[in-house]
C-alpha cells in the first residue's frame, strides 16, 4: 500500500511488454540459464519503460515469476499442494515429482513458513518460550 503508486507504474509496463510477446509464456526454456537470461532482458525493457532501476524486491518480482520448475514455462502450471512453492506444467508432473519430492518440497515449505512468520510480524523471540519453562518448573 505505500508504494502503490510505484507498484501500479511497475504493473501497467509489465503488461505493456508481456502484451508484446504473448507467446513468451508458453516458450519452453533449454535450461535455467536460458531462463534466467530472458528474465534478465525482460528486466531491462522494464526498466526502459519505467525510466527508473528496479526496486530489489521488483526484481524478484520478475525473477521468480511462476514457471514450471522443470521447463519454465509460464502456462497451466499446477502447484505443489504441500508446500505451495513450486510449480509444473502438465507434461512434467512427474519429472517435477522425482525432483521436488522430499528434501526439495520440506525446504521450500520452511521458507514459505518463516515468509508467513515475517509477514506476520510473530518474528520476536518471545512467542511461547515462557510457556515451555513453565511445564519445566512444575514437572516436579
Ligand atoms: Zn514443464
Ligand atoms: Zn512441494
């Protein structure tokens, strides 16, 4: 909400350039660095457009747009329903499966936690630490 103002400046050029190349979003990329690549570009013709250098957190915005994680394409991506992180397309539900599954998805979860903690503002340490002493003292 405060930086609205430059949060719909940012919006309206996203569209105006995805508008562009409205077949960008089913464009099947090689390997990540190909994707990061075209990211990489994208940021430029926005920062172009905007006359300004991004913000750090309207890069990220570009950087880590949905995509399949196996391909990254941006279209019909379905979602992990455990840790709601990633995402894959139809043709790679099981690719994505052998890859994410585990480690990978118990990560990501972790980390959508704590953005959930942070955004939430129960980041102090005093959360229920008093409660655990407690139940400790009076387990005579
Ligand atoms: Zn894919
Ligand atoms: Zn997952």
């Amino acid at each position: 909400m405060i930086h609205y103002a430059e949060h719909k400046a940012i919006c309206e050029v996203m569209m105006q350039v995805l508008i562009v190349e409205p077949q960008s979003d089913i464009h099947r990329y090689n390997d990540w660095q190909e994707w990061i690549q075209t990211r990489k570009e994208l940021m430029k013709t926005i920062q172009q457009n905007l006359n300004r250098s991004l913000e750090p957190y309207e890069k990220q915005m570009i950087l880590w747009s949905k995509t399949c994680f196996i391909c990254h394409q941006q279209a019909e991506l379905k979602t992990c329903q455990r840790c709601f992180s990633a995402n894959y397309c139809e043709e790679h539900a099981n690719a994505f499966r052998t890859k994410h599954d585990g480690y990978k998805c118990d990560q990501m979860m972790l980390m959508l936690n704590i953005d959930i903690e942070i955004i939430s503002g129960r980041t102090n340490d005093d959360s229920n630490t008093d409660d655990d002493e407690n139940n400790v003292d009076s387990n005579e």
